[in-house]
C-alpha cells in the first residue's frame, strides 16, 4: 500500500486513531500554539508509527474530503522545518516533519508527517504560544493530552521506554539496530561472530562449519564453488532468529541467505532475491558495507535480484 493508499483507507475509517488525526482546513494565523502542540503531542506517540495530521477532512460532521487546494494558511516542509527550527526542546532535538500531498476525486490533501523516532519525549524547555515547558505531551486513541496538563506517569515511562528500545522485543531491537550498517564489527572468513558496537549483546553467530553446498547463483561467480553454514541471531545466549551464511567463489565472498521464487511453481524457472527490509535484506547492507553489492572478483552480474519490499517486487516483476 502506497502512501496516498494509506490515507485514503484512514479516512475511509471515519475516525480518528492514535497516530491519525484529521482538520478540516490549516491551521489559521495566530493558532501557532495549536499547530505545536499536534505536533508535539504525535511525536510522542506511543505507537512505532509515523504519524499523520491529514489536512483536508470535516472530522465535525461526515468525515468527508474538503479541497484545500485554495487554503490561503497551507504551508509545506521547508515553512514547517522553520517553524519548529527556533522553538526550544530539550537537548535541542526535535520532531521531523514534512507535507506531503494526496490527491483524491476531486480534492486536494495535505498531510502533516510526524516520524516516528526513538527521541521521545519531546517537550519544550519554555512557554511557547501556551505549550508550557517541560510537559510531556502525547496521544492517546484519539485525545491529545490538553495544553494545560502533563501526561499521567505511566505514559511518560513508557515513552522514556521508547528512547532506550526496552518497549520491544528482542526480535524488534534487533531489527532496529540492523539498521546501523557502521555498527556491526563483522570479519567474516576470519571470525566466526559479529556484534554491534553500542550493544554487544546483539550477535551474529556462525553456529557451525562452512560445508560444500549448492545455489544457483554460485555458477555466477568466478569460482562456482559455495558453502553454507547456520547464522544465528542472538540476544545475550538466546536465539533470536535463525537464516543462513553463504560464502560464495571459494571463500571470497560472505552473503546471507537469499529467498528463492519460482515461476509458477516449476523448479526449471527460479531465481533468488533479497528484500532489503527483512532481516536477510538487512544483513546484506550490513556484509556489503552498505553498498548491496554482491559482485566478487568479477562484475556483478544480477545473479541475485535486489528489491527495496515487496511491494516493488510485485511492481518490477511480472511472474
């Protein structure tokens, strides 16, 4: 589902939600304090989640789309960034946000973008257009906390929970810090583990022995001989998650395991790919020092396809 997808099915909801809200019009001059604290109040929700502001909808009455193509107060990214650059939050960190545009049958949309980010919670450290300092706003279902009142405790814990990862699980940590391709001290050929820099406890482990194997791929590479081996995910002693290490033209090149598709189930028509947002696409990115190249002593020849999600996959092929 594209972006413009998702906000059209939200609005086909006809409710509001905790990372989803809706206006019918901009924001008018001399609401500045309002615009902040919607802000404000979406960073910090609780949901690992970007966030929508979705400008363009009669929340009063039917929910129906309102062009707002001709709104004299609409702004867009670079107005917003300015907008939030000279407010002071503490440690100087602060949402970010861009407008982005969805076009309907008939109308105009703006949506208001809040990232979703670790940083939480974001608050001010003075009195800003009546957004007090130091309050801890956010949104719950479908409130935001009021301007004149703090977040009750247990939600603000959780939010501090947020910025430190201890929200997720193992699984969903790891996936995070897999995001950090520079992170990761792997040496693979030479050592049989990786780990990240900042939190050891995460592991990459070699459970066992390369042994000869085969994939098709490997008569690709300049030596088409190949050898596999168990890769384990792990959180301090626990296996987390369980793929495979490939070591490709005789011990020359280490990728993880890729997925395999054949062309209406025949076994004579496959080919391989990775994903680069599961956890064997991220790898990838990690073996390939953020490159995603999976040449070896020769060019790359496409021997493993890569694709961003499946939604280009489906997009970039027709089998």
């Amino acid at each position: 589902m594209n972006f413009g997808e998702t906000i059209l099915n939200l609005i086909s909801l006809k409710q509001e939600g905790s990372y989803w809200d809706f206006k019918r019009q901009w924001y008018e001059s001399g609401h500045d304090g309002d615009l902040l604290l919607d802000i404000i109040c979406m960073a910090n929700t609780l949901d690992h989640h970007d966030a929508y502001i979705i400008i363009g909808v009669d929340e009063e009455h039917d929910f129906s789309p309102f062009d707002i193509s001709n709104d004299p107060q609409r702004r867009n990214t670079q107005m917003l960034v300015t907008f939030l650059r000279d407010k002071k939050f503490a440690g100087g960190i602060r949402p970010v946000v861009s407008v982005e545009h969805v076009t309907g049958n008939g109308y105009d949309l703006d949506v208001i973008v809040i990232y979703d980010s670790t940083n939480t919670p974001f608050y001010l450290t003075e009195n800003t257009r009546g957004v007090l300092p130091n309050n801890i706003y956010t949104r719950i279902q479908d409130s935001n906390t009021p301007r004149d009142k703090s977040a009750d405790l247990h939600i603000v814990e959780k939010l501090w929970k947020k910025r430190f990862g201890i929200d997720l699980s193992a699984l969903e940590r790891f996936k995070i810090l897999l995001n950090d391709t520079d992170k990761w001290n792997c040496d693979w050929g030479n050592k049989k583990y990786a780990y990240h820099s900042d939190f050891p406890e995460f592991q990459l482990i070699q459970a066992d022995e390369l042994e000869s194997g085969w994939w098709p791929a490997a008569a690709f590479y300049t030596h088409p001989k190949m050898h596999m081996a168990s890769l384990l995910l792990k959180f301090h002693d626990t296996v987390i998650y369980e793929t495979e290490l490939w070591c490709f033209d005789n011990f020359h090149k280490y990728l993880p395991k890729a997925e395999n598709h054949c062309i209406n189930h025949s076994l004579s028509f496959c080919y391989s790919y990775y994903l680069l947002n599961s956890i064997e696409g991220k790898l990838l990115t990690i073996f390939t020092n953020g490159k995603n190249d999976i040449s070896s002593r020769e060019p790359n020849y496409h021997q493993l396809l890569i694709f961003a999600d499946q939604e280009e996959k489906k997009t970039m092929t027709v089998f």
